[in-house]
C-alpha cells in the first residue's frame, strides 16, 4: 500500500508532502523531511541535518557530525533539562 497527501497553505508560503510505502513490518516511527534536516518523532524526537542542506552548508563542513542527531527528545518523566539535548 502506499499512501501520498499534499497539503498547501498559500497564505503561508507553505506546502507539506506526505508520502509512505508500506512495505514491511519495520517500525519508522514518523518522519518529516525538509529541505535543510530531517525529524523523526518515535520513542523520542531526533532532528538530523540533510547531507544536502544549503542553510547548514558551512555548519556541516565546521560543526555538524552528519552521523549524529542535531537535537533529540527522548520521552522521558525526569526534568526537562535531562530530556534535552543539541549539539554544537
């Protein structure tokens, strides 16, 4: 099965694409791609930074290990400031 949906707001300057295959049992969790990084949103949050990315272009090549999240989220009930984490 695979499921395709494009939402536009005009008014926004903004269009978001949604696209899954359901190919297998394998849990993604959501993702959602942008230009510059991408954000998976499972048992915590991750954003990672696109190899491509022309907005972190001098930041990847400097700072941004391409292997690692920018930022995570880890779902968690201990205070907020043990939950967050960003690198650089």
């Amino acid at each position: 099965p695979c499921c395709r949906t494009v939402y536009e707001y005009p008014d926004r300057d903004l269009t978001f694409m949604y696209s899954a295959t359901l190919a297998n049992g394998n849990h993604r969790g959501l993702v959602f791609m942008g230009h510059d990084a991408s954000m998976r949103v499972s048992g915590a949050l991750a954003v990672s930074a696109d190899q491509e990315s022309t907005r972190l272009e001098q930041k990847i090549n400097d700072i941004i290990d391409l292997s690692r999240p920018m930022f995570t989220c880890a779902r968690s009930i201990g205070p907020p400031s043990r939950r967050w984490s960003a690198a650089g």
